[in-house]
C-alpha cells in the first residue's frame, strides 16, 4: 500500500509539472546585478554594457551588502528574509556546530550558495520591480545588441556548455520530475531572464510538496556532504522548469565566451559576440600564467 501511494504522489507531482500558458508580459525588464566587491573591476563595464546593447531595460538595481560607486541603484543584501547564517544554519539541519564550522572555513563557498537564493528572491524582495527580471553576474559585459525576450513576453534562455550532476540531483530533490531537459548544454550562462508568473508557480510547487518556505526547502535538499563543491544552481533549476512547464519558453543562442583579458573587450566586440564573462579568478590565472600561456579565450559553448 505504501509504495501505491509514493507512486500516485510521484504521479500527482509529476502531472503538476506538466505544461501550462503563463500570463506573461513584454514590460520593460529591470535588470538586478549581485555584487561582490572582487568584481569591482566589472561591474561599470557590465552595468554600460546592458544599458546600451539590453534591449528593452528599464531599471538597473545592483544587490549587495555595501553601496558600490556606479550608476546604477542599488538595493541592500540587508532587505532579503535570509542571511547566510540562517541558510548555513537551514543546511546542516539545525545543526549549529557544524554550521558555523562551514561558515568559519577559509575557503567557504557560503557566499556563492547565498548570492543565488538573492537572485531567486530579487523578483519579490525589490519594491515596485517589473515582473520581467534580468539576472546578471557582474562579471558579465554586454558588447552587442541582445533581447531577452520576444514582442510576446515569452521568454528566450542562452545555452552553455557547464554539466554538474549534482544541479540535477539537487534538482529532482527539490521536486521530483524536475529534471534535466536537453543533455548537451545547460543553462549556466551567467545571466538568466526571471519572469514572476513562471517563478511565483515553482515557489509554490516547492512549497506544497516541502511543507515550507521555499528558500528553506532548498537548503534541505543540498547535501551537507557536498557543500563545499558545486552544490546547487538557480539557473539550472529554473531554466529546465521553464521549459518543462511551459511551450512559451523558447532557446536561442547567444555568441558568448569566458574572457581572461579586458584589454581584448574590442576584439570580441567586433567579431559580433553578444557578451563576455570575465571572471576575477580567470584574470588572475592568466596573469599568473604569462600571456604566452593562456589565451584570452576560454571557450565557446
């Protein structure tokens, strides 16, 4: 009798993943950067860089603890219902021991777990903010023109090359049947369209089958095992329920690549690539290898 039921609920789950229409929007879309002061060098690159080639941008709000110098708004980490001692707290299962031990380790990726449940909250924690919600890495820079969505309001996902296995564990964890859509590509691009209907609709489906907030349910289902490897990705959760659920969300791929040098920002522009990624650590490695070493070019999807 028992697994007749674990299966009539896997059925009900999976049914209520099946596909349905969102009343989406073309309004403007407000662009929401998290912000670590590593990125510094970036983050005024990247916030020109939306707001001339994003098309169709209203707001741009940058999210972090202290009040960076740059023209854009600025929203505080201080307003969200978490901090990262309550989400190291969530993970460890009330565990506070071992909370803090993680918290305290040198190289601790607390902060990488914390910046994604900013980035899953950002939609509803910004007043007044457009039910369109462009996340963007503030490592991210813009160079060509690109849209995020079409005239409809239905929403476009870029595709990258990043496969971890323990997204997609974490994933059907989170809500059975939530799985990975294409097995080639991911969508870890370092930027991802947020669009309150379709996230409203996840948040509830985690919420009724966890019995709890959603950020907490997601902190339940990261293995405290894993917590210091590549342990959970917002992108990659929400990218494959949009597809999963909705016929209105479409794939189109954007020219992009990791970028070890910004003095080669012009070159990549005018071979038509729609962004760069710079990240702090792949600058420094390529300083630290010389520039006979290490190319500019990372990769390209």
């Amino acid at each position: 009798m028992r697994w007749l039921l674990l299966l009539l609920f896997s059925v009900q789950l999976l049914a209520d993943i099946a596909q349905k229409i969102f009343p989406l929007t073309p309004a403007p879309i407000d662009v929401v950067i998290p912000y670590d002061p590593k990125d510094q060098e970036t983050l005024e690159l990247c916030v020109e860089g939306i707001r001339k080639n994003g098309i169709n941008i209203g707001r741009i709000i940058v999210l972090s603890k202290e009040q960076p110098m740059v023209q854009a708004e600025w929203f505080a980490e201080a307003n969200f219902p978490f901090t990262k001692e309550a989400i190291a707290l969530e993970i460890f299962r009330g565990d506070k021991q071992a909370a803090d031990v993680f918290l305290a380790m040198p190289k601790s990726r607390i902060g990488w777990i914390y910046q994604q449940f900013l980035k899953f909250y950002a939609p509803f924690v910004i007043p007044d903010i457009s039910p369109n919600v462009l996340i963007l890495d503030s490592d991210v820079i813009f160079l060509n023109p690109a849209d995020f969505m079409t005239a409809e309001g239905h929403p476009y996902f870029n595709i990258g090359a990043e496969l971890v296995p323990s997204y997609f564990s974490v994933a059907e964890r989170l809500l059975p049947g939530l799985h990975r859509v294409h097995s080639k590509f991911s969508g870890v691009t370092h930027h991802m369209l947020f669009q309150r209907p379709i996230l409203e609709d996840l948040f509830q489906l985690i919420s009724e089958h966890h019995k709890m907030e959603p950020w907490k349910a997601i902190c339940r289902v990261i293995d405290p095992e894993e917590v210091s490897r590549s342990c959970l990705s917002e992108y990659e959760i929400y990218f494959n329920f949009a597809l999963l659920r909705t016929p209105q969300a479409t794939i189109r791929r954007l020219k992009w690549c990791d970028l070890s040098m910004l003095s080669a920002i012009p070159r990549f522009k005018r071979q038509y690539y729609a962004y760069v990624a710079s990240h702090t650590w792949l600058r420094e490695l390529h300083l630290s290898l010389g520039a006979q070493y290490a190319s500019p070019q990372l990769r390209y999807p």
